[in-house]
C-alpha cells in the first residue's frame, strides 16, 4: 500500500453495517465497567469494615458480592451467545476473548472483598492498632488506587494498561510485605488469632491487585494483539478464601 | 513432481517436454515458515498487473505460493481475485482482451514466456469453478474424457485405475463405484463438485486453483469439500477464491486480502493488501483496511 492511494474513495459509505453488533460490544464493555465499579466500591467498603471494625458491613459486603456475581452471570452469557452468533474476527474476537477473562478476574476480586470481612467476622472485629491499623489502612488504599486504574485501562482501553498496572502494582506488594512483618512482630498484642486474620487479608489485598494487573494485561491484548507475558499472576488457586 | 499422485497410473512419458519447466524443484513439505522463510514457493507472482483492454483489473500483485498449503485470497466483489487467479494458469488467455503483465512463476519458470504451451500450464494447474459443471457424460467419462484430451495414452486397464484414484482423491468414489456410467449430472451439487476436482485432479496437476467453488453448496457439502481440501494439500498446493471469510479461516494456512481503490482516471483497480498466515490474519490483521473489511466495518 502506497500512501498516495485513496482507498476511501472506492470504497462506498458502509458505516454502520454493524451498528447492532457494536451496540452490543459497547454494552458488554459497559457491563465489565460497572462490574468493575461495584467490586472497587465494595473493596474499599470492606477495607472500611475492616479498618473502623464496623461488623455491620459484613453483610452489606456480602450482597453487593451477590449483586456482582449476578451481573457476571449476564455478562458472560451475553459474551458467549455474541461470540457465538456473531463469529468475531480480529479486534472483535480479542475483546471478547479478553471480556471473558476480565469477567474472571472481576468475579474473582469480588470474592477476595467478601473474603476479607469474612476474616473480620470470624475474629469478631479487628482491635484497633497503633502501627498494624494505619498499615492495613494504607494496603486498602493500595490495593484499590491499582484496582481503580485496572478498571479505567479497562474503559479507555489504554494500550499499555499492562506495564503500567504491573509497575502500579509493587506499591501494594510493599505495603502488604510491611503489614506482614509488622504483625508478625506485634501478634502477641492483638492475640495469634487476629494475627492469622490479617495477614490472610493482606494476602487477599495483594491478589486483589494482582486481578488488577491482569485486567491491564487483558486490556493490552484487546488493543494490540500482544498476548500477556511472563508477569501474568493471580490464579484461583492461589486466592484462598 | 509425480511424487503426489501415486494411487494415478497415467503414463507421462509421452507427454511433450516442455524445456522451461523440466527444473522444478521438488516441494518444499514444512509449511508453517512465511514464504520469504521457505524460499520460492509452487507459484510466484511479481508485480503482476492485468489488464481488460485498457482497464487494468489489478495492479502491481506480488505474492508468493507456498507448496503443500491452502492459500485463500478474499476481499470486496470486483478487488480482482477472479482475474489473479485466472492468470496464475493462463486461463486469462481465453479471454481475448485480458493481458498479464509482470511475472509468474511455476516452480522458477516464468508461465507468460515464449514457447511456453498454456494447456499443459492448465493441466499442471488445475481449476474447479464456482458453478459444478461436470460434463454430460457418465461419471466415468467425465475423467476418462479430460485425461484422454490431455494426453493419456494408457490401456483400458489403466485408464480404469486412473478414473478410481481420481474418485478416492476427491472423497467421491464410495458414492459413485456402483454407478459409474450414471450421468455426472445425476449427482447432486456436492457430489458433482467433487467430480469436478476428481477431474481436476486426474490430469495429474500439482496445484489446484478453486474459484468460490462451494458458493453453490449447502452447509454440510461444503464442509464436506473443505474437508476434502485438507486432505488434498498432502499432496497438492491449493489457492482458493472465497466469499466465506469463515470458509477462509477455517481451511487456509494464509490468507491474501485484496482491495479496490479508484486510480486518478477513475478506474476501480484492484490491489493486495495483505498476505499473511490466516491466524495471524483473523486475530491481529497487520492492515487496518483488513481489520475494517474482515469485521465487516468500512470507512
Ligand atoms: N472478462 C472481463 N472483461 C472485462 N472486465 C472484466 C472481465 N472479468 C472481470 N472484469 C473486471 O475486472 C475487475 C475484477 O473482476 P473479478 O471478477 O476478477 O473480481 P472478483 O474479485 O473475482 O469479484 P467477485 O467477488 O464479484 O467474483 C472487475 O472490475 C470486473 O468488472
Ligand atoms: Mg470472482
């Protein structure tokens, strides 16, 4: 191809040919939108229960998480009936590939933020700590500074979502690597038991970025064909419950 | 290159020798490298222009045919994939105004040079059209018939082995051995289609040039053919014109997308845009104009 060409110019006005189908892409990516809004919101709600040990939010945590796993239930069925009625190709086929693996990491998140008030619940509250609560406060905070950002990458389909999530992501390893080593030195004060329980938290607040980064790996894939690499983490059997 | 066709007894030997094609390389099996990779392919186009009279089809086509793989060219009605493919076996000639300019080369020989006998290029590169269209005449005769003229000279026995290994090559002869002197058109669509690659393929071609042939056939026929395909390409190299974009994932190893763009005199020319291994082709096309075409988006 020559750049003094006009292939427009042959080519008749068809845009719109697919206005249905690329309502319907539009829509799915509105769905993992939204489904991503919920589950940051009820992390951040978790991380709130946990931090204030209000156990009252335990239950909203819960259906909220029920809510998300009913928008995963449609989403991914309306994902399958258009891969199968529409038989994407190219840009399509990617995002829809990645819609579905998105749709995983998301529903997968969402547990994780029900997991955490579980914990909560199990030790009836965590007590207040002058060096373990700011600590977990400030992995909260990571965990969903890189969460917010995964579902953005996923909005504007940011091409480099992947590096960028990636390099976002060592924030919450180190917090969540200070939080660990802070209750393992204070564990005697807030009792062996609450000990356990929040450093499972903390485990759940760094899978919980972890989806992140692989959503920003999905996004990557969708925009430019470049399959995931040796990063790629957060496996279901590693998110524990 | 008779290394394919083992199941076919014809006698070649008495076939004319043409001197511009005896040095053809044996085929090249390893199909997963890029024809750059795999050196000279069963057929090279270079900067192939063809012309109707004045009105020039497709511009400046340079393309490289892999042995043993099926190669699908797709793209808008009138881009010229028709008239490429007619010219890859002189086909083109039977048309009085059509010209080819350029080169295109069979296994290293240029097809389009002097002295070089268009119907042995159509029998070395053979062709199945869109519409089946068997002869009228028994299933038998309707490959005995296109050996013969083509130069078979074997006996009766022989010509019976041939008509046998043409029909087990294209899937056909369970169905037929019980009523070969039947006619060909007693057959339905799908069936005739295999006749026309049984046909086809008893010349003894080593490339099988199909031009939309299963856009007449229903779903499960042209499974069937494309099935067909696969088990051809062991043996054979295929380019095949298609409308079915699906048909086009589902059977090639690499797809050709062809465009049509106005020139400045207002002509619609036709020209390549991309070649490129078909997973590659449907997953990440290199050419946004492949990307808008093979999703169905223009402009
Ligand atoms: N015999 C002919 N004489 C003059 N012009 C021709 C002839 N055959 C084809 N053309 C023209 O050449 C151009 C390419 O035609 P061709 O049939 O190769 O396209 P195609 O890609 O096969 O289209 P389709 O998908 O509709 O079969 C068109 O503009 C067509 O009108
Ligand atoms: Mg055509």
């Amino acid at each position: 191809m020559t750049a003094d060409r006009d292939v427009t110019a042959a080519v008749p006005e068809r845009e719109g040919t697919r206005q249905h189908f690329d309502e319907t892409l539009e829509q799915i990516k509105q769905d993992l939108v939204t489904m991503g809004s919920l589950v940051l919101e009820n992390v951040r709600r978790a991380g709130d229960a946990m931090v204030e040990s209000r156990l009252d939010l335990v239950e909203v945590v819960r259906e909220v998480d029920d809510q998300v796993d009913q928008l995963y239930l449609e989403a991914e069925k309306l994902t399958f009936e258009t891969l199968a009625r529409q038989q994407p190709v190219a840009g399509d086929l990617r995002f829809l590939v990645a819609a579905t693996r998105i749709l995983y990491e998301l529903e997968r998140s969402g547990d994780l933020a029900y997991n955490c008030v579980k914990m909560l619940a199990r030790v009836d509250g965590f007590p207040q700590h002058p060096l373990i609560t700011p600590l977990l406060e400030a992995s909260v905070t990571a965990s969903c500074k890189v969460f917010a950002q995964g579902i953005d990458a996923l909005a504007d389909l940011v091409p480099d979502a992947g590096a960028k999530l990636d390099a976002a992501d060592d924030e919450v390893d180190h917090m969540v690597s200070e939080l660990f080593t802070v209750v393992g030195r204070h564990s005697f004060e807030v009792g062996l038991e609450v000990a356990i329980a929040l450093s499972r938290v903390g485990r759940f607040l760094e899978r919980i970025a972890d989806h992140a980064v692989n959503i920003g790996e999905h996004v990557t894939y969708t925009v430019t064909a470049a399959l995931p690499g040796e990063g790629h983490n957060a496996t279901a059997d590693e998110d524990g419950g | 290159m008779n290394d394919t066709t083992e199941t076919l007894s014809v006698d070649t030997a008495d076939m004319p020798p043409d001197p511009t094609l005896t040095a053809a390389p044996t085929a090249m099996k390893n199909a997963r490298e890029t024809p750059e990779e795999a050196g000279p392919g069963v057929i090279e186009t270079k900067n192939m222009d063809v012309f109707y009279g004045d009105f020039k089809a497709v511009a400046d086509v340079s393309m490289n045919f892999a042995f043993n793989e099926i190669s699908a060219l797709i793209g808008p009605s009138g881009c010229g994939k028709s008239t490429v493919l007619r010219s890859l076996n002189r086909m083109n000639d039977l048309i009085p105004t059509a010209r080819t300019d350029g080169e295109v080369l069979y296994h290293g020989a240029n097809i389009y040079a002097p002295g070089v006998d268009p119907v042995e290029i159509r029998r070395r590169i053979g062709m199945v059209f869109q519409k089946p269209n068997p002869f009228p005449k028994s299933i038998f005769d309707n490959i005995a018939w296109g050996a013969k003229i083509n130069g078979f000279k074997g006996s009766k026995a022989d010509m019976k082995d041939l008509v046998e290994g043409a029909l087990r090559q294209a899937a056909l002869w369970d169905e037929v051995k019980d009523k070969l002197n039947e006619s060909g058109l007693s057959l339905s669509g799908g069936q005739q289609q295999r006749l026309c690659i049984a046909r086809a393929v008893a010349t003894q071609p080593d490339v099988i040039l199909m031009d939309e042939p299963c856009s007449a056939l229903d779903p499960i026929a042209t499974l069937r053919i494309e099935e067909l395909m696969l088990e051809l390409k062991e043996n054979y190299s295929i380019i095949i014109v298609t409308h079915n974009m699906q048909q086009a994932a589902r059977v090639s190893d690499r797809t050709a997308f062809f465009n049509v763009e106005l020139d400045t005199k207002g002509q619609r020319t036709g020209y390549l845009v991309e070649f490129s291994p078909t997973d590659q082709l449907f997953t990440s096309p290199k050419e946004k104009a492949t990307e808008d075409y093979i999703t169905g988006r223009f402009g």
